[in-house]
C-alpha cells in the first residue's frame, strides 16, 4: 500500500481540483464550493488512511473562492447544527 500525501487536493485526485471560478455568481460559487466538498467526503475512508493532507497556509486552490461574495470567515467555518 501506498501512502500519498500533498498540500493541495488535487496532489491526490485530479477530479479535486477547484476549476476556473473567476466569472462565476454567487450563487454558481456556493454550487462549485458544494460540489467540490461532496467530492471529498466521497472519498472520506481514503482520508488519513492513504492519503494524507498537509495544508499550505499560505497559498493553494483553496484561496480561489475568497473575496467572492459571501464573508470569507463563514465560507471557512463549518456551519453550526441547530441543537
């Protein structure tokens, strides 16, 4: 067995990779975010058992959505289950 690791999503998985967004809406914005976080979860048991992310803080695909609308901190925070 191999273990990957990587600082991007894309080091693992190519289907990962966050695309070009720069004319999207708003609204076409939250559906790419969306597609690409279900992407991920799909691969959930891969996630630390073959693959391995070190995320780079200063720069990577994950910057592309911000400054998009929507306030960046609320993009970057998990939502919050009503109790």
């Amino acid at each position: 067995m191999l273990l990957y690791i990587g600082d991007n999503l894309r080091d693992f998985d190519d289907a990962l990779r966050c695309g070009n967004i720069a004319n999207e809406t708003a609204g076409e914005l939250e559906r790419v975010i969306r597609a690409r976080k279900d992407a991920v979860d799909k691969q959930k048991a891969i996630w630390g058992a073959k693959w391995i992310i070190l995320p780079n803080p200063a720069y990577g695909e994950w910057t592309k959505p911000l400054e998009r609308g929507r306030s960046d901190f609320d993009r970057l925070t998990p939502a919050v289950s009503p109790k």
